[in-house]
C-alpha cells in the first residue's frame, strides 16, 4: 500500500491529517507533482514517502489499517 503524501499534526485532536495528492488552502495549493512542495513545510503540512516516516517525526506509532 503506497502511502506517501502530505502529513499535518492536528494538535488539537492530537491526530495525524493525510492528504495523498493535494492540500489546498487560502494562501497556498501544495501538489506532489510539483517537487517543491515536497520539500519544506507549509502551515504544519510536510510530503513523507511512507506514512511510518510522517508518524516517526512527530513521535507517534503508526498502525496500518487491517
């Protein structure tokens, strides 16, 4: 299962938001056909090759979905 995409802590539901593809917002679109966007971080939003690595930076354990 490919799960690569945009990660972002919601710190106040204390959960992981994961968008595969796209995140769109007021001030920035992030696409991951565009290889900027997978290099810095935008409103908390960050690209991560698996989701292993998106949980590990924010020292959480990932669970994979049965």
């Amino acid at each position: 299962m490919n799960t690569s995409g945009f990660y972002k802590l919601d710190t106040e539901e204390g959960i992981i938001l994961y968008a595969p593809n796209s995140v769109h917002a007021p001030t920035f679109t992030l696409l991951k056909e565009v290889a900027e966007n997978k290099t810095g971080i935008y409103d908390g939003w960050q690209w991560f090759e698996t989701a292993e690595e998106a949980y590990q930076s924010h020292n959480m354990t990932y669970i994979p979905p049965n």
